[in-house]
C-alpha cells in the first residue's frame, strides 16, 4: 500500500497594519454598542499599529472617546492584553487624574 505524504502547513502570526476606519473613529465619540467593539477588536488584532491608535484615544480631551477606548480595550483577547501589560502604569495614571 502505497503511503500518500501529508504536508504539514505551520502558520506564523503576522503583525498587520490595521488601523480603525474613520468611520469607526468618529463613533468613540457617542455611544458605541457590542458590534462596534467586536469590529474593533477584531480589525486591530495583531496589529500593534491600531492597539496604538486606540490606545492614543484614552488621552483625548473627550471624555466620551476615553471611556469608550477604555471598554474597547476591555474586550481585548489574552495576546492582545499582553500588549497593554507596557502601559500599565501609563493606564493607571490616567484613571487616577480622571474625575
């Protein structure tokens, strides 16, 4: 019997350069649902670019964007938390200045 080889195909997780769509920039600054936060995430996974971008977002001078970066970020997956564990103490010093 002849044996058939079988091709073992590994991926490597590529860093993409995702960014949030403006028209997905603009809602941050009014109420934001679960699809907008789901799209979100899911359109900056893996890119360190748009975790930046949405990162940026907690130092705006509206509150309404800061809160709704912040509860994106919630939602983020175990490998994009890890991402956040270099800005711990920056998080923290804002959410101690904010009222």
């Amino acid at each position: 019997m002849d044996e058939i080889p079988r091709m073992i195909f590994q991926f490597e997780k590529k860093e993409s350069n995702n960014t949030i769509p403006e028209r997905l920039v603009k809602k941050l600054s009014g109420r934001i649902g679960m699809d907008e936060i789901h799209e979100i995430t899911y359109l900056i996974q893996s890119s360190n670019k748009g975790k930046q971008q949405l990162y940026n977002f907690i130092f705006d001078e509206d509150d309404t964007v800061v809160t709704n970066a912040l509860w994106i970020m919630t939602h983020f997956s175990l490998s994009e938390n890890e991402w956040l564990y270099s800005k711990q103490n920056e998080i923290i010093d804002k959410l101690l200045v904010t009222r």
